[in-house]
C-alpha cells in the first residue's frame, strides 16, 4: 500500500509558514488558502506555476497537489519555452500572479491569495508518496527544456535528509530532530529552480521553518528584507548574489546561516560572508536530475558530504569514467555530470564539469580543482589557470592569473605547491589588475583563452 505523507511538516495550524513585509502567514491560513485556490483548478490537466511571489507559488503548488496535479516549473516564462510544454501537455493550463499576463491557447488562473483568509483549524491534507508533484525542466544541450519528475515521496525525504543536516552542522541552534521550526528563509532564488524550490519553499513547508514570499535582487533590498525577519534566519543565495551584497556599501544585518548553491564558492569568499554576517556558511551541491546531494563548509573544507542515505559509485576509467548517485531520495541511479575525487561513497572532492577536465603528462586534474586552490591562497584577490591549447610541446604547462597586488609570482607558486600536484604548477605567474569576469562573475573559456593570448602576446610571454 503506497505511504501517505502530510503537505506541511514539523507545524500546527497557528505555526508561521510566511512572512510578506513583515507580516505573518499562519500553516492554518496556508492551508484555507490551498482548498480555496484547489477548487478553481480544472478536474485534469498540468499546472505550469509562474508565481514570482513565492506565498502565492507555495499556494499553487498545495492547491495542485490536492487536485492531484503535477506542477511543471520552468526555467523561464519565454513564449517559445510555453509553447513547447504546451504541445507535449495539452491540457497545461498556467497559475499566474500577474495580473496583466496573457497567454495564446492557454488557460490563465489567477493566484491572489494574500493569507488572510481567516485560517484553518483541520488537519494537513495527507498525499500519496508516489504522486507526482513537480516536474523541473532545465534547457538541454539542445536548448529544449529536459522534464524531471518528481514524487512526492521523494521530495519528503530530500528535505527531512537537508533539514537533519543543517541541524547537525548549526548543533545546538536548531530544535530537536532535525527541523527549522522557528527559522525564517529569505531567498534571492526564483522558486521555480531546483535550489530554491527546495531550500526555500519545501524546506519551510516540510521542516517547520518560515519562507519570505520576496525575492530581492539589489542589495539593499535584500538586507532590508533580512532586517525584517526576526532570527533565526536564513540566506538562501547563489554565489553572484552573496559577492554582490558584500560588496555593496551597505549595512549588513546577522544571519545565522548562509546557503549558497548554482555554482562553486571560493573559500575567500566564504570566509568574507561568515566575517560580515556572523553567519555559517553552508554549500550545497546537487543537479536538477538528482535534486540535492551533499553539502560541505567551504570556509573550512573541500570535502563534501552526501545527503542521509545517498551514496556514490564511480564506473570505468578514462574517458568513459562516469559518477552515479543513487539511495535516499534518489530510487534510480542517476548520472552526474561532473568529475569528482572520491574519499569514500559519501565522501569527495568535486573537480568541476566532466568538460573542464584537464591532462598533463598523464595526470588528471580540472581547471575549476585548480582555481580553488590558486584562490584558497591568502592575499589572491581572484585567480584563474589556463591550459594553451596551441603549444607544440608535447607536455603543455599551464598558466596563473592573478589579482594578487601583495604577492610575487615565486610566492603564489611556493603557496600552490603544497596544494597540487607539482606537473599542475603554474610554468608562469601573470598579474592582472582585474580578469574580465560577466556581470554574473562568470569567466567563460573563451574569454579567458582571448585575454590570456592578448595579455602573453603584449608582455612578451607565449
């Protein structure tokens, strides 16, 4: 007989599950919300949630749950991402909170719920573990979103296996048996992502915690939008965000804990955003296909450490090596996409996308391996290696650049070689004022390759 497991877990119909500006949205107000919202649903179809405030995605979710209907999150709301769900579902009908939004041969149901509907004194509608509750979709190497289904069983056991963690890495501030009850999350993640669906939406709804139904973008706003939430809270961001708001001048209320994800942290920068929030710093990784799998404190270690019963196995070698995950949340092995060193089936190092890995006379490192550690060193502002892709050498040695105006090259050097492997030290050390880093902090491969050329060519350097 397939388990029956609650919408809303670790609270009681008076618990906080939202905050907007400032004020409360009880569990009891959620769920009148959900029943009201569930009954203008259609009796079938698939509902596409396209929700920015994220009380009213939380809603639309529940609401679909009840009606026994999947709710697809895309990665964006383009015309041509809609339409394409569409010819795969067509019965798809959208849940918007916009109220200007119309869409071409497609049912548009309105979210305004706004908490104050007085509230519900009955007990947490329960759901079969095996329904499907949301299915994500990435863009693919073709650009077409990829559909990721996911049960609710599962989603249940993800996030009681990231609330235990948290609670074993924070000790004694958190309560017992692993929830949040009493934490409140701001997240500058859309909560139709991966991360912020889970560590945001379904880690308050299914650990106890309070989620701000915002999602600021500059700084300011988001240190006011902490400011406004009483502690212990939460920052649920990506590395762009955290750089950004620690740049920015403006004053930085505490947190107690920060999570990052979407891309690696430098450990300097999470120890710069512990300093200045007097938080700790949580790093999860995981992928859309497998959800999350293992978190590590950057400011103190590279080590990663898998999610409650997930495990690791690695197959083949060379270039068919390839690493699964598999147990807990996830009921079928499930690829990933990058290389990683294993201590132990729990235990790695991640060294970066399977398309960054690097070989130099016989050894196999990656570049993003390298760049951790070229940033793990004191006084480097920013740094990245670069492999030349056009010596007629046969062992090609690559080359450091850094921001790094208080060290010489013979001291980055002597810093890296207790770190890496010495056919991986740098053959050169080139200073720059800057990289030439996007917006987002990104350093693609082929701006790096036409800044690392022009800068050899002018001083002189091949």
């Amino acid at each position: 007989m397939t388990p029956l497991l609650p919408l809303l877990a670790g609270h009681s119909p008076d618990s906080i599950l939202a905050w907007r500006a400032g004020e409360a949205i009880s569990a009891g107000q959620y769920l009148a919300d959900v029943q009201t919202l569930a009954a203008q649903l259609p009796l079938q179809g698939a509902l596409v949630n396209l929700c920015t405030d994220r009380y009213h995605f939380a809603v639309g979710l529940g609401a679909a749950l009840l009606r026994g209907h999947a709710s697809l999150l895309p990665p964006n709301a383009l015309p041509a991402t809609l339409t394409g769900l569409r010819q795969r579902h067509p019965d798809l009908y959208a849940l918007s909170d916009d109220a200007g939004l119309t869409l071409p041969d497609m049912p548009v149901i309105r979210c305004q719920a706004e908490g104050r509907s007085g509230g519900s004194t009955g007990p947490f509608p329960l759901l079969p573990a095996d329904q499907v509750a949301a299915t994500l979709l990435t863009s693919g190497s073709t650009g077409e979103p990829q559909p990721h289904a996911k049960a609710w069983g599962a989603l249940v056991t993800n996030i009681s296996a990231e609330a235990q963690r948290l609670a074993e890495l924070l000790g004694s501030n958190v309560p017992a048996e692993g929830t949040l009850a009493g934490w409140s999350l701001l997240a500058t993640v859309p909560a139709q992502h991966s991360y912020g669906f889970e560590s945001s939406v379904l880690l308050a709804m299914l650990s106890g915690g309070a989620f701000d139904a915002g999602r600021p973008y500059f700084p300011a706003d988001i240190a006011d939008a902490l400011a406004r939430l009483p502690r212990p809270r939460a920052l649920v961001t990506t590395p762009f965000h955290l750089k950004t708001l620690l740049a920015a001048d403006v004053p930085l209320p505490e947190v107690d804990v920060l999570l990052s994800a979407t891309a690696p942290l430098s450990p300097q920068l999470a120890r710069q955003a512990e300093a200045r929030m007097g938080a700790v710093l949580i790093e999860i990784y995981g992928c859309t296909e497998a959800g999350q799998v293992a978190t590590r404190r950057t400011a103190a270690s590279e080590v990663w450490q898998t999610f409650g019963a997930l495990r690791l196995a690695r197959h083949g070698a060379g270039e068919t090596e390839r690493f699964e995950v598999h147990g807990g949340h996830v009921t079928v092995p499930t690829p990933l996409s990058d290389v990683l060193d294993l201590v132990d089936d729990r235990h790695f190092r991640l060294l970066g996308r399977a398309n960054d890995v690097i070989n130099v006379a016989g050894k196999r490192s990656s570049l993003a391996h390298l760049n951790y550690h070229l940033n793990s060193i004191p006084g480097v502002q920013d740094g990245a290696f670069w492999l030349p892709d056009d010596e007629p050498d046969a062992v090609v040695r690559p080359v450091a650049f850094v921001v790094a105006p208080e060290l010489t090259s013979r001291q980055v050097i002597a810093a890296l070689r207790g770190r890496v492997e010495a056919v991986f030290l740098p053959r050169r050390v080139v200073h720059v004022e800057a990289l030439p880093r996007e917006a987002t902090g990104k350093l693609t491969a082929q701006t790096l390759r036409a800044f690392a050329q022009a800068r050899l060519a002018t001083t002189g350097q091949s």
